[in-house]
C-alpha cells in the first residue's frame, strides 16, 4: 500500500467514526494521522514500528500502520465497517456528503439506502431538513444519478490489467491458435464495462476445451444463460466487469475482430465505388480477408487504427484523419521526449526532486519538470515563496549533477475563484513552466466557468492549461465549458494543453483533439504524476490521445529538451 492508500483508510476510519458520533478528539487522532502519511517524505511500507514513532506517529497508529500493510486492514476499521449498513456506507462516496451529513440521513431521517435518500431528495423532504436545502438536495440527486449512470464500469487502467490476466491466461493454451483483444479495449476507451477477445481454435471441438478452461479459471464466472456454442461470457468476481470470447473461423477472423472492435456506425460508412454502389465497410468485413488492413483496402482508404474506430457520424473524424495521415504519423509512448507536470516531497509527492528525475531518465526522457501544487493549495502543501525558491536553488544544483539531463522549473498554479494565478508577478516571472489549473471552487455553471479559464489563458505567465474541466472519472462529472472557446483562446495565446494522463482524469476529452489540433493548439501528455510509479501514467494519456487521432507532430514533449526550451522561451 502507498502512502496515499494508507492514508485513504485513516480518512475513512475518521469519517466512520465521525458518523457513529464518536468523541472528536478520537476523529482528529485518525484524521491527524491520516494527514501526517501524505505530507510523509518516506515511504510508510519500508519503515519499522520503530521508525514511524520516530518519525511522530503514536504507538497505537503504528500498530495500525502496520497492521494495514500486512492484512490490508485493521481491528477498529472492520468494527466500524460492520456497524455500517451498507446503503448508509455508500453515502460517503457521493460528493458534497461529509460524515455528519449523512449522520442527520440516517438518524434524523431513518435513511439507511442510497435509493431512499435519492427519493427523499427528489419528493422534497430531504430540503425541509435542517443544514440542506432546495440546491443541497438537487445536488445530492444529481451526483446520486451520475454514480449510478457509472455502475459497472471501470477505469482503463483497471480494465486493461485484467484484460492482461485473460489474455496471458488463454495465449498459453494448446487449443489457441490465435486471439486478440477487441471491444472497448482496442478502442482504448477512458472506461469499460466489458472485456472482449477474438479467437480461433486449433481444433474445431476445441470450444470444449475452451469453456473447461474459463469455466475453471481463478477470479471469474460463467454466464451460461448468455453463452452460446461460439460465444464464452461471464464476469469477474471480484470487480464488475464482464468478460466475452468470441470463437471465429480463420478466415473470418480479421472480419469478425473488425465488427467486434469498431463502433456501428463505423462500421455503417460507405463510399462510392467505380459502379457507383455504395457498400459498407460492414458488408466487407464479412468477406474473407488476410488482414484487416486488406478490409480497409477493399472500401478504398487507408486503414483506421484500432483506438480510432469511434464512428462520430457528425464529422466523420477517423475517415478524414485517415485521407491526411498514416499510423506511423499516430503518437506512440516511445515518441515522447520528456515529462511534464510531476510533484515532489515539496507538495504532496512521494518522492524527492532527484528521484523523479532518475526514474525518468530510465524511462528514456531527456528532461522533466516540476510542477508542485502552489500556496493556495494547503491541502497538498503548496509551496510559498520561499520554499519556492528553496526548490528552485536545488533544481539548479541537480541540474549540474545530472546534465544532460535538464529539470525545468515548474509550478501547477491554481487558478483563483476569479481566474487569476496564485503568486505575485515577480515570483510568475522565476518559473520556466507554469501550468493552471482549476482545484477549488468546482460548482461552476458553464459560463463562470469558461470566464474563470479564459482569464488564466490570458496571463503572460500561463504556458500550459492543466486538467482543463477538472472530472475524475466515475467520481465526479467535470465543470462545464465552452470547450472550442478554451480551445481558440488556448491557439490565440500560444498556451499548451495538457491530457492529464492518470487514468482518475484522461482530461482533455479525447473528443476535443481533433479540434484542438484543426487549431494548431499543442497537446501534452503530462502523467500528473505523484510519485516515480506515477510517471508510467504517460502510457494511459498516449492511449486516450491515440483515440483523439493525436499526432506526434502535435505533441508538445515530443520535442527535444532544446526545442521545448526555445518554446518556453517563446512563449
């Protein structure tokens, strides 16, 4: 478990026991620890019992600690989780619901289902409780809806781990002759309800074999009421995901891969041929074929790359891209040159300045910034002025160490409730890199929104937008905004944005990329990362990129540590 994670459950532990009116001072020793683990420069899971009451953790939390690192949990946790009901544990989980909100649901109210409160917040009587109100309670509908809307889904990252299991699992089998993912996660879809393969057995009774194997394979279960002779489905146990192999015929395997991948009206585009009849690329893929290049060839264009196969039917984006450019013009991870916007142990990262430039170097980057939460950020330990230029004295002295290798010096500033950045002009001035973005202050309609961007795009000092709607997926909708305003003011003032590449965000939208670059506007793939683990967070950002059609040509840490400099500089 990481820091992050450990503190994750001390958080909780409080809020469960603020619930259940537990004494305040016993909340505050939970919270308190919790607060201590993520401003904790070491890593908690190498240290002793020894060493964290040395480090100011009390002997009881440390046990706690410990306990958490070994058995994933501890005593007072479980107790507390299983006086819960579970409808009433959910609540905590819906956004702008701290524990003593839910505390008045469920003993005020007698509320203990997330269903009942949704009732009571949509009838009226949730705003006739004292502490909401009429806008508290629209909101708690609001959000209540939006989670349900993301039932059964899971982030990429998750998707993609246990798409991995299954597929190492089945390429070891004798009775395969060849599979491949399909589905949402060829697409590279930001999230994922099901998991698809393709196959050919090497036998044509090997289906048998097939359905013994899944049937008694570790961590999933069989829907045999949704089976079929050429069709395996289930579900994993222990996530809500579900899971499809399809069995095909040789020949029809590059179609069948085809109709399984790309969305339907992808599928649906036609063109005039020579006769002047129009057939569909969905009538081709039925047809035998050795690729599914072959298959693109046939309908007469170029072929279309997995990730890219959306069918957005308003503008026919894959079918353009494809008449401009080729797959070897697509972004792969291998292209990027640097990292841009990581913290350190100066906010609320893991690791110091140095091990984040090491451990970049060994993933081939030539240079990378730093970006640590500025000093309206209290809650990550933003840095003031003159820890600001404490960093920035030590930058300087790494940067002689490690040369060639260059470490910019960054910040992600917040951009204020009324659209200015969080420093003085004369401490703006002394950062090569300053990346806005918006961390409070989220309930915004589309116009205070889209005013509070535009004003930061403005600043001289705004190189790069972060996170431009601030979403976090499956856990909070994004603000809105006039994204092609963002997007022309973003080309108008040379600033950059960010694809805020940890899988929690995925923002900008890949559906803005095609528009962003129509505007020359550079695109970045920046991890946000918060520790060395984190910076390999870029692989999800190139993923949802490659689903925008990014080019690398467009692609800001493309650039060599030189030609990012002279941007910088330009800007």
């Amino acid at each position: 478990m990481t820091n992050k994670q450990l503190a994750q459950a001390f958080k909780l532990t409080g809020s469960l026991l603020e619930l259940h009116n537990e004494n305040p001072f016993k909340v505050r020793s939970y919270t308190g620890t919790a607060t201590r683990l993520e401003n904790l420069n070491e890593v908690a899971a190498e240290l002793s019992q020894k060493q964290l009451v040395e480090l100011g953790f009390s002997q009881n939390m440390s046990d706690k600690i410990l306990s958490l690192l070994e058995n994933g949990s501890f005593k007072e946790l479980d107790e507390l989780t299983a006086q819960t009901p579970t409808g009433v544990f959910e609540m905590l989980n819906i956004k702008g619901m701290g524990a003593k909100k839910v505390r008045v649901i469920w003993t005020e109210l007698e509320i203990e289902t997330v269903k009942d409160l949704y009732k009571a917040a949509k009838d009226g009587s949730l705003e006739k409780t004292k502490g909401f109100g009429k806008k508290t309670a629209e909101n708690i509908a609001n959000q209540i809806e939006f989670l349900e809307q993301q039932e059964g889904k899971q982030r990429i990252n998750i998707a993609f781990k246990y798409s991995d299991y299954i597929l190492q699992s089945l390429e070891k089998q004798d009775f395969i002759e060849k599979i491949s993912a399909a589905g949402q996660v060829a697409r590279h879809e930001p999230v994922i309800d099901t998991i698809s393969f393709v196959s050919i057995l090497k036998e044509a009774n090997a289906s048998k074999e097939l359905f013994q194997f899944l049937n008694n394979l570790d961590g999933i279960s069989f829907d045999g009421k949704n089976s079929s002779p050429f069709l395996w489905k289930g579900n994993f146990d222990e996530i809500d995901l579900n899971l499809e192999i399809h069995i095909t015929e040789k020949e029809s395997f590059y179609g069948k891969l085809l109709r399984e991948t790309a969305a339907i009206s992808h599928l649906e585009y036609s063109q005039k041929n020579g006769l002047n009849e129009e057939v569909s690329l969905l009538e081709y893929s039925y047809q035998k074929a050795d690729s599914e290049e072959d298959i693109y060839k046939k309908i007469g264009t170029s072929y279309i790359p997995a990730p890219l196969r959306n069918g957005n039917k308003n503008n026919n984006s894959e079918w353009k891209w494809a008449k401009e450019n080729n797959q070897s013009d697509l972004l792969e991870l291998e292209d990027l040159k640097g990292t841009i916007h990581n913290h350190s142990t100066y906010s609320d990262g893991q690791n110091s300045v140095e091990q984040m430039a090491l451990a970049a170097q060994k993933l081939g980057h030539s240079y990378l910034v730093i970006s640590d939460h500025s000093q309206s950020a209290f809650y990550a330990n933003g840095l003031n002025k003159e820890r600001v230029e404490q960093q920035w004295q030590e930058i300087e002295e790494l940067n002689k160490k490690l040369a060639p290798f260059r470490i910019f010096k960054g910040i992600e500033s917040d951009i204020l409730n009324d659209g200015s950045l969080d420093y003085d002009e004369n401490t703006l001035k002394g950062f090569e890199v300053v990346i806005a973005s918006v961390h409070s202050v989220l309930g915004m309609s589309e116009k205070k929104a889209t005013e509070r961007l535009l004003k930061a795009i403005q600043n001289p000092y705004t190189k790069i937008l972060g996170h431009p709607t601030g979403r976090l997926l499956l856990r909070r909708e994004g603000y809105p905004i006039d994204h092609k305003k963002i997007i022309d003011a973003c080309a108008e003032y040379n600033v950059a944005i960010e694809i805020n590449a940890n899988p929690h965000r995925l923002d900008l939208d890949w559906k803005w990329i095609d528009y962003a670059m129509q505007k020359n506007v550079w695109l970045c793939i920046s991890p946000d990362a918060h520790s060395t683990e984190g910076l390999k967070d870029t692989n999800w950002g190139v993923k949802v990129a490659q689903k925008g059609g990014l080019l690398k040509k467009k692609t800001l840490n493309t650039l060599s540590v030189e030609e990012f400099e002279s941007w910088i500089k330009a800007k």
